[in-house]
C-alpha cells in the first residue's frame, strides 16, 4: 500500500507531477491517491517531506486445502485441440504421482459430446460450461469463469497450452488469483515437497530455469507438443459434470465484429509427422519450392527458421524455433540451418533429425540422428529423385 502521513505532508504538489499514471491529486492542500495505483513507488522517490511511504504486509498463504491438477482444453469449432490432449497425459503423470484428481475443463458453443473423449484421454472428471455465449473465445468472459471455478474448487495445478489463446487466458487467471505463472514451460516435475517445478527456457534458451510458485494455484502454460497424449482408453470411467450458470452478469468490454482465418500454404506443420525445413541456407525465396517438392513426396510440410520469416521468405505460420511453433514431429529435415539454440528449442523433440548443412561444424549436426555435410542444391534434388523412383 502506499500511505501518506498527513502530518508530514506539506502540499507541495511535486508528488502529483512525478506520478506517471496521474493518480496523485490534492485536495485542500494534501495528497491523494486515486483509485487504480499500482504502488511503483514513484511518489515515495519524489517527496522531499518523506510524507509518502510503501508499506508492505507478509501475506501468509495456507496451500493445505488445494488439491488436484485441472488442464485447460481449447476447442474450436467443436473440435477437440491437440494440445489439450497432451497436457492430459502430463496432468495424469502429475496427478498419479501428487495422487489427486485430474480434471479437464471444457468452455465452448455445443462440447457436450466431447467430454468423453477427454475421459478416454485420462481426465478423471470434466467440468463442461456449454453456452451459446461461449460459441468464440473472449478473455473477459473465459477468464471470468474459470476464476469463478478455481475460487469454487481449488485445484492446486493449473495446466494451459502456451497458445496464442493460452498466452492470453494464463496471465489473466494469474492477475485475478494473485497466484504465479511459468510461461512457455517444456518440462514439469513434482519434488520432494510436492511442489510443481516448471522448467522453461531462459536467457534466450542458454540455459533451462526451473521455476516454483509458492502460492496456489500453481499456473504452468505449456508448449505445444513437448508433452505426449495417451492413446485412448475407451473402457476408462469418469465423472462428466456439467456447469450451468448465467452469463449475462459478464459484460466484455471488446467484441467480436469478424473472424478471418490465416493459414500456411499446405498442412500446418503442428500437423504432420514430417517436416522439411528450411534455413538461411536456401538463399533466396524461390528455393522454398524444392522443400515444397521434397515435404509433397513425403506427405509432410514445410518449416523454416526465424532468418527466413525475417527476410519475408515464408509466413510466420511455417517458423519453427523459441519465437515460432514447437513440433515434434517423427521426422525433421532441416535444410541449410546452422542450429542456433533457439531454433532447436522448437524442434528437438523429435523422433529422427536429419541434417543438411556445407558447415561440417554447424551446430545442428550435434542434435541430428544423420548428418549430411553437403550442398543442400545437390542433395535435395538427390532426395527427390530417389524418393520419387521408390514411389
């Protein structure tokens, strides 16, 4: 809190100036604080008088009657979202070993019929929210919902994919709780204390921090297909329950005039089992078309690293790396990319990685399953007229 000692204050007025908000105001000769202070401390800095001082309170935090590991399914269009899946097959792992409840939380417009398939999937109960309200994502009304449960139910994890939908709905949940969140997290783990350790990469991916929440929930978003779904058990039991509530009490304040859908040329490369990727090595534009050929053989799709959606070779739809998309698919063909840890952040993770580079000491050849030291303009072709004939 910031307080103001009246007695100290003189009505000098050089607080209200160095107030970068314009919260500050006087009122017959002493400081105010308006509501919306987000106690930054600029004021204390200013006063001469030391009228103005933060005072700060330990809160304790009782974390005892926080219990189970909820995950945040996205959907679209009354489908299911991969990455749903998979931090359902992490949260079971979790929740195996915290030996708690795993539960999945459904929002949307007509996802009853989904919620077994989430059952199947490891989730011991669905809490399922069907509106007609929730027919598209809005991060007032999401997030207000969710809030509502967590207060409600008290989960002790709190699992969310590090989507563009993620991205937004996380920080929204760990502001309204006054809770942490680890964002981009490639790792989690449960210690000895039976703390959530949420590993991420930090520092530009030089070095993997592990990070604990002392308050709960403990809120993770999690990248994409880094974690693996489990195969559907259709002779698994849950417990579906169905959350019914007006809505008409939430008044979002953005609304939704239109929806276009970008997408990449060709199958998007979350998508696919195999992906042919291109670095700067391809020099120019027009060298996309000899991947394009080699990921059309092989039923895949193209990716491409940071340098190339940089130069406005190919949409940011097809980047692979820290600041694109992770993939793990069963097979990467990286095409003239030197290996910087960023891009290998995204894309190590899969099953078999096969390098092609001129540089015999290019950092990628030291995460590749094969390695080919080689002019990728020689050895594509090669690839494409083999595959070719063996098709």
């Amino acid at each position: 809190m910031i307080e103001i000692i009246k007695d100290l204050c003189t009505g000098c007025g050089i607080c209200t100036k160095g107030c970068p908000f314009g919260l500050i105001e006087l009122k017959e000769k002493k400081v105010f604080i308006k509501e919306g202070c987000n106690f930054c401390g600029a004021c204390v800095d200013k006063c001469k008088e030391l009228a103005i001082k933060v005072k700060t309170e330990e809160i304790k935090f009782d974390t005892s009657n926080f219990s189970g590991t909820w995950v945040f399914i996205e959907q679209a269009e009354s489908k299911l979202k991969g990455v749903g899946l998979e931090l359902l097959g992490e949260g079971r792992r979790l929740s195996d070993e915290l030996k708690t409840k795993l539960t999945a939380v459904l929002l949307g417009k007509k996802v009853k019929e989904l919620a077994q398939a989430l059952i199947e999937s490891g989730a011991d109960e669905v809490l399922v929210y069907d509106s007609p309200a929730l027919s598209y994502y809005s991060d007032e009304t999401y997030a207000e919902i969710f809030t509502k449960l967590i207060f409600e139910r008290r989960p002790e994890i709190v699992l969310i994919g590090a989507t563009p939908i993620g991205r937004s709905l996380g920080p929204r949940l760990a502001a309204r709780l006054r809770t942490g969140l680890t964002a981009d997290c490639t790792e989690l783990k449960i210690d000895e204390e039976k703390r959530l350790v949420q590993i991420r990469p930090a520092f530009g991916g030089n070095i993997m921090a592990a990070i604990i929440s002392k308050k709960r929930p403990q809120i993770a978003t999690v990248r994409p297909r880094v974690m693996k779904p489990l195969p559907p058990n259709k002779q698994r039991k849950g417990k579906i329950i169905e959350i019914i509530e007006n809505l008409s009490s939430i008044k979002p304040k953005v609304k939704r005039l239109d929806f276009i859908k970008e997408s990449a040329s060709g199958p998007g490369i979350e998508e696919v089992d195999i992906i042919v990727s291109g670095g700067r090595g391809l020099k120019a534009q027009e060298n996309f078309k000899l991947l394009e050929e080699l990921a059309s053989l092989l039923g895949g799709a193209v990716g491409s690293s940071r340098a190339c959606v940089d130069s406005n070779w190919i949409s940011h739809l097809h980047q692979v790396g820290q600041t694109g998309k992770t993939v793990s698919p069963k097979l990467y063909i990286a095409c003239g990319i030197s290996g910087a840890i960023q891009h290998i952040a995204g894309m190590r993770g899969s099953d078999c990685i096969i390098a092609i580079n001129k540089d015999p000491s290019a950092p990628i050849f030291d995460i590749a399953t094969y390695g080919i030291i080689g002019d990728l303009f020689e050895i594509v072709p090669l690839l494409i007229k083999e595959i070719g004939k063996r098709q």
